[in-house]
C-alpha cells in the first residue's frame, strides 16, 4: 500500500483525478470503478473540467459503481444513479450503455448482484477502482464484519452509516435500510485501488486502515492485501499517521510519482 499526502481536501482530488485521467488517456477503453459522496465530487468535477479544457475523451471508458440504495429508483435525487449522472455522466461523452450500477429496484435482488459481477467479469475486470471510506472504516456498503471475501450483495446499513448519510435525505428515518455494493473480494479483484480521504473526522479511521491490523471491523484495511493500491489523503485526515513523515519521504524520492509532484 502507498500514502501520498496532500496539503488540502482540493490537492488530494485533484491528484486523484490526474491518475484517473492518465489510465484513460494510456488506456481508452480503461474499465473504471466509481464511488460517490461529498469527497468524490470533486474529483468529477476535476475529470469534466479536463474533458472540457484538455479533450479527454470518455467515449471507450465503461464504469461499473460500488453500490446504490435498495428502493431507490434512478430517477430519485438520493441515487447513485442521480448522483453520477448529475456529477459526471451528463457532462462528459461516456455512452451512457457503458455506466453500470446495481439496480435497487430489481424485483430479484439476489439475481440481480449475481448478473453485476457476471457484467463486470464480462467487461474484462475493473482497472481502475474509485473508494471512499465511511467513518466506521467500510469500502462500498461494506460494513464492519463483512467477509474479505465477499462478493456483490444485499447488505443492511449500519446506524452509523445511516446517520452519516441522514443529512442527504433530510432525516435518519428516511434512510434506505439497505443497499447493494461490490462486495470487499470484488473490490480487491481490481487491478489498481485508490481511496480518498480528507479531512479530520477521518483522521482515525484512515490511521486504522493503512497502519493497523487486517480486520473485518475495518473492511478498508483489506486493501493492505492488494499488490497495488494508494491511499490520497489530506494533511487534515493525515495527523493520526504514526509513519507520516516516511510516507511523505516515499513521494517525494519515488521516480513513480516524479510527474504528480
């Protein structure tokens, strides 16, 4: 796992959306997987800004996303599907037949994550995987004490996550109970992983999943387990880091990252 430090929440996205942008430009027809929240969006809005000013092209680009609400149908300003097609989607030139969601309204639910992972597997495997991390460490709808091994699935959102999200729906009680999300051994099946995190509530958290131990009470801590993923955090979510000055040290001296500095 790699740490990269960045001075502001807007430095860290913006970071985040330069790798994206040259996997699309090495690869066209890169197969990217997307997450949504407040610390994504300016990572899209970063992307559209680059389509709009260096021609980057989505055309080839095929996106699968972490999860949606169960209930929730696209057309509702709390889904996923809204949240994408809002941020990103609609200002880019991506083939709207090539962005993929689980359907939280599919009438079989269960059939309904087995044909998600056969689309995935069908698009060749995700190249470029997207993540945020929830307060309570999950990756996706991946709460604590989800298998590492887990593949797509209906899963019950935690109080704490529905609390988190209450804002967004205006109260706790209008919270969807439940959701469908790649499951923890889906997300680690992407070639590459990149997780974003900024600010000082996520401080511990973060410190929990690249420094403490492997835990399915802390599903991001999982991606200690892949061969390549980078945590981009801002100096805000950093200060719980007991190794931050090596990490800081590894960006500056690694060739790899001569080009982001």
């Amino acid at each position: 796992m790699e740490l990269i430090i960045q001075r502001d929440p807007e430095a860290a996205a913006l970071l985040l959306a330069r790798i994206v942008a040259n996997e699309m430009r090495t690869n066209p027809r890169t197969v990217l997987g997307l997450a949504t929240g407040n610390t994504m969006e300016a990572v899209y809005r970063h992307l559209v800004h680059m389509h709009q000013t260096s021609k980057l092209s989505f055309a080839k680009v095929r996106t699968f996303n972490l999860d949606e609400y169960v209930g929730l149908a696209p057309d509702d300003k709390n889904s996923y599907r809204h949240f994408m097609n809002e941020r990103l989607f609609h200002q880019v030139n991506i083939k709207l037949e090539n962005t993929h969601l689980p359907d939280g309204c599919a009438a079989d639910l269960e059939a309904e994550c087995r044909d998600y992972e056969k689309r995935i597997e069908k698009a060749g495997g995700i190249d470029l995987q997207l993540l945020g991390i929830g307060k309570s460490g999950h990756i996706g709808f991946n709460e604590p004490l989800s298998a590492l091994r887990s593949r797509t699935r209906v899963k019950a959102l935690a109080p704490a996550t529905i609390k988190q999200n209450a804002p967004l729906f205006g109260a706790e009680h209008r919270v969807p109970r439940r959701a469908l999300t790649m499951g923890v051994g889906t997300i680690l099946e992407a070639r590459r992983c990149l997780l974003l995190a900024t600010g000082e509530a996520k401080a511990e958290i973060i410190a929990r999943a690249v420094e403490g131990p492997i835990t399915s009470m802390v599903t991001a801590s999982a991606l200690q387990l892949h061969p390549r993923a980078t945590v981009i955090v801002d100096e805000a979510a950093a200060t719980k880091l007991k190794e931050r000055e090596y990490y800081r040290w590894i960006f500056a001296n690694e060739p790899e990252w001569e080009e982001y500095r």
